[in-house]
C-alpha cells in the first residue's frame, strides 16, 4: 500500500499460537528427523555451555555461533502479532506452520542443504 511509511517493519504470522513443542513437532515431521535434544535441559546448563562455547571460539579466534544472546532467544517466550501487517499491508497467510516447514524443507533438500 502506498500510505504505508518508509522502513515499517511487521512480524507476519499465520495467526495461530504454537508451543515450541508443536514447533519442534512441526520440523521434525518436514525434516523427517527427530530433535537431537528432546528434553527439557535446564537453562543453567545452557547457559554453561553458551559460555565454553564463546571461551573455545575465542581462543581459537574462530566465529562464535553458539552466545549468551543466543541462549537469551531460545529460553524467553516469543509472541509475535500479525496484526498490524494484516490491518496495514491487507496481509493473509496461505499457509500455515506445518505447511510451511514442509515446503521449506523441501526447498533445502532441493537446494542441497539438507
């Protein structure tokens, strides 16, 4: 739409809440793998880990993939609304989650990267 300003940014969602067990579940099926960690694994214990991690890649001047940024993103409860890019941008999801890890893992797996 052209009244909408320079630079807006939208979360768009299909409108559902999903747990992140529902999340996982969803990948898992579009993968046709199981998580490595299916578990609860304590944060603290995350945490440590992030911590080595960082320690390890910095002795080896490598790049750091696993942070405590990293850790902060996966253990805090996301909530996204899609609402501002339905009412501003007429926004509709076609798909919803599951469908939508079917195709993209599928896409990877065409692509060469699964």
């Amino acid at each position: 739409k052209d009244d909408v300003p320079s630079g807006s940014a939208y979360f768009v969602t299909d409108g559902r809440v999903y747990s992140r067990r529902d999340l996982t579940a969803g990948l898992e099926r579009a993968v046709g793998k199981t998580a490595l960690v299916a578990f609860p694994v304590p944060t603290s214990v995350v945490r440590v880990a992030a911590f080595f991690s960082e320690r390890v890649a910095k002795a080896r001047d490598q790049a750091v993939i696993f942070t405590s940024e990293k850790v902060n993103e996966l253990v805090g409860q996301w909530v996204f609304d899609g609402s501002d890019a339905e009412r501003m941008l007429g926004f509709s999801p076609r798909v919803h989650w599951d469908e939508g890890a079917e195709r993209s893992a599928r896409w990877y797996r065409d692509n060469g990267w699964l």
